[in-house]
C-alpha cells in the first residue's frame, strides 16, 4: 500500500509540474502574442501618421501657388511629426563668381518658441553655404539627406557655438528635388543627441519629392506668366507690363499729387542700316545688347533718378522694348524734370563705345524723347489728343504718344539727342543741368566765396562770433545756396563745399584771434545732412583743427532737423565722436517740420537756434511771441544755449531780450558780409540800425 501511495504521489507531483509548464508556456505566448500586437499596433499607428503627414503636405501644396507658404506649413508639419523645436528653409540660387549653386537663408522658420534659439536664428540668417559646406551644404554637395548625430562635436558644423547657446544637440536635412536639381534644403535640430534613423530618411526624401513637383509646377506657371509679359528676344519687359506699370505710377501720382515721374522714348538712330548690311541676326544681336547695356545704366547706385528716402519702398525703373527698335523706359520718384534729362544723357552716354556685330564695329546713338507728369500737368500737345476735354486726367497712351512725339523731334532736329514734349520745360532742364555743370567745375577751382554775419550778444549788444556762410559768384551774379546747394547734395560734391568753408572760417578766426585778442570770438559752420553720413567727416574736421591750429572750443557745427531723418543711431554716433574733438553743436531752423522732443534730448547739442520764420512774427502777433518763449524755456531746460535768426528790427531784439534770450542774429544788425567788412564790424564800425 505504501509503494503504491508513493506511485500515485510521485504521479500527482509530475502531473503537477506538466500543468505548471503548460500554464507558463501559455502565458509566454500570450505575451509574445501581445507584445507583437502591439508592435503592428504601433507600425499601423506610426504609418498612420506617416501617411498624414504626407497627405497633409501633398494637401497644402495641391491647394497653394505659393512657394513660402508650402515650405512654412511643411516646416510646421514636421516639426509637429517629430516633436523638434527648429525647422529652417534654404533656396538654392546660381553662384555667378563660382559657377555652383549656393544656398541662401530664408525667413521661413518653424519655431516651437522663438526666445531660445535667438542666436541660432540670428546665425543662420546670416549665413550662405556652397557645396559641401556646414549640413546644408552637404544636402546640396550630394543631393541626399545627411544626419549629424552631435552638432557639437561634428568638424564642418560652422553653426555649432550658436547652436550650443541655443540648447541644440543634433539634427539632419534633406533636399527638395526638382529633376536632378536640388531646389532647396530643409533642416530639422533637436534638444537631445539622437541617432541616425534611415526610416525617418526615407520619408524626408519622399517629402522632399512632393514639394519638388510644387516649385516644379510653379516655375512653370512663372515661366508662363514671364512669356506673357517679356518680350522673347531680349527678355525684357513688353508693351503690355510695361503698360501696365505705367498705369500703377499714374495711380500712385493721383494719391501722391508731388510725386514726379517721367516716360522715356528710345529710338535707335539709323538701325534699319544694320539690319540691310549685316542682316536681321545681327540687328537682333545688336537689339540684346543695347537693352542690356541701358539696363545697366539704370541700376547704377546714386540718386539722380531714385526717390529719397526707405531704400525698401523704392520704386524699380522699368525698361521695356516695344518692337523693332523701340524701347521705352518709367522712371519714378524724381525731384525735378532735370532728373529725367540726366537718365537721358547717361543713356546716350553708356552707349558711346561700339559694340562688335558680325566681326564689325557697329556705333549706335539714340533719339530720346522725354513725357514728364507730375499729376495734372500736361503737355501742350494734349489738346491735340483730347480737345473734348484737356483736363482729364493722363493715361497711359497720352503718356507714351507723348515722349513719342518728343523723340520724333529729338530725330528731325538732327537725332542723338534727347527732347522734352514740353519746350518750357525743356529750357527749364538745360538751364538746371547746365548749372549743375558750371557748378562742377566751381567745386574743381575753388570758386566759392565765404561770408560772415555776425552773432550778437543780445544782453551786451556785442559781436559774439560769427557764423560763416558760402557765396558763388557765376557770370557776375551771386547764386543763392538755397539754388545750388541742393544740387551740389545730389551730386556728391557737396562735402567738398562744406569742408572749404569750414577750412576758410577756421583760417580767418586764426586771425581774428591775433588781431582781436580779448573776448575769444566763436565761429559756426553748417555741416549737411549728406556730410553727417560720411565715416570720414570727423577725421577731416579733426585735420583742419590741427592744421590752422584753430581752438575746437571756439568752433559750433550746425546741423539741420533734416539730418535726423536718416539712421538715427548712427546720427548720434557721429555727434558724439565730434563733440569728443571739443566743439559745440548746433541744431539750426529748428522747429521747421520735423522736431521732436523724442530724439531731441539724445542728441548731444549745445545750441538751439529758432528759425526765422518764428522770429518773423514777434513785431506781429502774440502767438509768435508766446512760441519763441516755449521754444527758449524748452532749450534752458534741457541746457541749450538758444539763438535766434533773422532779427530784422528793434521790436524783434527788444522782445527776444525781454524773453530771454541771449543771443541773435540778422539783418537789423548785418548782413552777411566779406572778411574785410566783418573785421570792420569787429572794429566797432556797425552800420546804423533802422528804429523800427
């Protein structure tokens, strides 16, 4: 009995183990069964949102003709996917010094938050990668995604201090491929190392491959849309956009009632010789080239026919080829017809060196004519286009029928040359430019004249100093400044003037100094807003302080309201470095249009002079004399000498005095007169003073 208990024991505890191998193996492959359904479940789930990602993109690009926008919401998109914080888009451009593609930074940016990757922001919209170069640079060298694992430790990563700073530690890029051409690169940074992942690879190229067929199909339509409005021989704009833009500037001109612009009529002299001698490929060559070469007259960098101001908002000129031998050409933003006849001439003038046609040497000349509008003004001929009504306002075609007109005379009265369609405003132009001319060539010998009004003390009614003034004499007759002085700012020269009578006023002060050795005398110059741009301006009035050994505590600079108009800082920067030198300074005609108390107090002056218009009423009216006091108790307050112009009678000095001011100047005391009449003034001999 005990052998067989122990038999059924021994079975029972077999038995036993078998069931408990069976239960453990069962649970083992239900959790393998699990763990593999949830792996598939987790493939279907990241195929899942693979596929949205790829129809989200392919979605936004069927829907949008724009470029940028595509590129922003892909960026959105995968940054979304991924979880990473930086997404960035490249364009690739032709490198035309190397012959490659680089590529360029955009601002097409995806940022979970902006705060925190400044740096690598600020970095990377500063920098341009060739072939080979940093991670984009790769994306372009090979045409295929590259990874970068640690961006710190990676040697072609020029970007990695900033990207340090910023919390990045690694990242990849892949190409947008149109054809065998990479159209742009987009790169992706994480704030964690990470490996390289060739599934994740594979999915950017098939993105990459999507946004490629959307440049594709937009280069088309741009190609398309070019065709259109270009004309197929010399790629220039044709009648139809050049109409077009011709439209939009008469518009602008309607909202800004000042603003000038000009239509230019270029007809090639004699051109249908070329095409009879040397053929119709030839003619067509000659064609290209000189649209070529007036276009490169016009994108010179100066200011002749450019508008003042934001460099941003400046209108293109637009240069057109109607047909056969005919261009036309819209300039904007000019200041005076003149502007207009020195792009004419500079055309003529670019076209003067032969071009080699054929193996032969071909010299051109144009007949230009030139239609001027400034809105509501018009050319006589327009009654002959619209007797019904001459008041209407212009059109395109009145436009161009008219410079049109003006070249068909510009060719009967002997061809290369330019003719305005208004003969009055012809004459008006030549005598501009031959002013500006005759003004060159003072500039060149020297030929200015300085004047000296004297700056009295208002309390001791004595001469302070003196503020020096530059006279021109042209053909016997005095120009006045406010006639060439604008001329010489847009001509460049106008630095050399400014620094002439500054040298000649230093130079005469010398001399009054050993002639008149009590009360130091002080002398003031004006410095114009061009002058102010200049890096070299200090240096130079550093050179003539030491060359006539003139003390700098004795010199007050004048600048114009219209100065701070520009780059406010840098302004401010150049003040600065000269009132380092020991001079004074001053603003001059203030409160003339474009004051303000927000930058007044940043400026480093010393001297606030009120302009004569406000002075010019102090005999008149009460409200002149209660704005002359506000400007002298804002002046006091911020610590500015304050010194009033044009004082032209006793009314205006008693009231001045009696407000408290202390100095001024005028005619009620003198002109502006030659260093021998002002040494006479310092001598005592003031010339007698009207009551009144």
């Amino acid at each position: 009995m005990r052998v067989n208990r122990r038999a059924r024991d021994f079975a029972t505890d077999s038995e036993r183990d078998r069931l408990q191998t069976l239960v453990e193996q069962e649970r083992a492959a239900r959790r393998r069964a699990e763990t593999l359904a949830e792996t598939r479940l987790q493939d279907v789930y990241a195929k899942q949102q693979q596929i949205e990602l790829l129809n989200t993109i392919a979605s936004t690009a069927n829907q949008s003709d724009s470029i940028a926008h595509v590129l922003r919401a892909a960026l959105a998109a995968i940054g979304r996917y991924l979880d990473w914080p930086v997404g960035h888009a490249y364009l690739a451009r032709p490198n035309q010094h190397s012959g490659h593609s680089q590529l360029d930074p955009t601002g097409i940016w995806h940022l979970a938050s902006a705060e925190p990757f400044t740096a690598f922001r600020d970095s990377t919209e500063n920098t341009s990668f060739g072939p080979g170069e940093g991670l984009p640079g790769r994306v372009l060298d090979h045409g295929e995604p590259a990874w970068i694992e640690d961006l710190a430790a990676d040697d072609n990563f020029p970007r990695a201090p900033q990207a340090t700073a910023s919390g990045l530690r690694s990242g990849f890029a892949f190409p947008v491929m149109v054809g065998h051409e990479v159209a742009c690169v987009l790169e992706f940074f994480a704030t964690e190392p990470t490996t390289t992942d060739p599934d994740l690879l594979w999915l950017m190229w098939q993105i990459g491959v999507q946004l490629g067929r959307v440049i594709e199909r937009n280069r088309h339509e741009e190609r398309l849309l070019h065709n259109a409005s270009h004309d197929q021989l010399t790629g220039l704009p044709n009648r139809r956009l050049f109409h077009d833009r011709l439209a939009h500037a008469i518009a602008r001109a309607t909202r800004e009632p000042f603003n000038l612009f000009a239509v230019l009529f270029v007809d090639i002299d004699r051109f249908k010789v070329v095409n009879d001698s040397l053929g119709h490929p030839a003619g067509d060559e000659l064609l290209v080239r000189v649209g070529q070469r007036l276009l490169s007259a016009l994108r010179q960098n100066d200011t002749v026919s450019r508008p003042k101001g934001d460099e941003a908002n400046r209108p293109d000129d637009t240069l057109a080829r109607l047909g056969g031998d005919e261009f036309t050409i819209l300039l904007e933003g000019l200041n005076e017809p003149v502007d207009a006849l020195r792009v004419a001439e500079r055309l003529q003038a670019v076209l003067h060196e032969p071009f080699s046609i054929a193996g032969q040497d071909v010299y051109v000349t144009v007949s230009i004519g030139i239609a001027t509008r400034p809105y509501g003004h018009s050319c006589p001929a327009r009654e002959t286009v619209a007797p019904d009504d001459p008041a209407r306002p212009a059109t395109p075609d009145d436009l161009m029928r008219e410079a049109d007109m003006a070249m068909y005379r510009a060719k009967s009265l002997g061809k290369a040359r330019c003719e305005f369609c208004d003969p009055g405003m012809q004459t008006q132009a030549l005598q501009s430019l031959a002013l500006e001319t005759d003004l060159r060539h003072a500039v060149e010998r020297g030929d200015f004249r300085v004047h000296f009004q004297p700056i009295m003390s208002l309390g001791e009614d004595r001469i302070t100093g003196f503020e020096a003034l530059v006279r021109w004499e042209r053909n016997g007759e005095l120009v006045p400044p406010d006639h060439f002085i604008p001329i010489a700012e847009d001509t460049g020269q106008v630095h050399l003037i400014d620094m002439l009578v500054f040298y000649t006023a230093c130079r005469q002060l010398v001399q009054w100094n050993q002639d008149f050795p009590g009360a130091p005398l002080t002398i003031s110059t004006n410095l114009s807003a061009r002058q102010l741009t200049r890096p070299e301006l200090v240096d130079e009035v550093q050179t003539i302080l030491e060359g006539t050994g003139i003390p700098a505590a004795q010199v007050r600079l004048e600048i114009t309201e219209t100065a701070t108009l520009g780059n406010l800082d840098e302004l401010i920067e150049t003040l600065h470095r000269l009132k380092a030198l020991g001079v004074s300074l001053a603003m001059d005609d203030f409160g003339t249009g474009y004051s303000s108390l927000s930058y007044l107090h940043r400026l480093p002056l010393d001297i606030l002079k009120i302009d004569r218009s406000f002075v010019a009423g102090l005999d008149r009216d009460e409200y002149s004399q209660r704005l002359v006091q506000t400007v002298i108790h804002m002046a006091r307050n911020l610590g500015l000498e304050a010194v009033a112009e044009g004082v032209e009678s006793h009314t205006h000095a008693a009231t001045l005095r009696a407000l408290g001011c202390s100095l001024a100047q005028g005619y009620y005391y003198s002109p502006p007169v030659d260093a021998t009449q002002a040494t006479a003034l310092l001598g005592g001999k003031l010339p007698a003073r009207p009551a009144h």
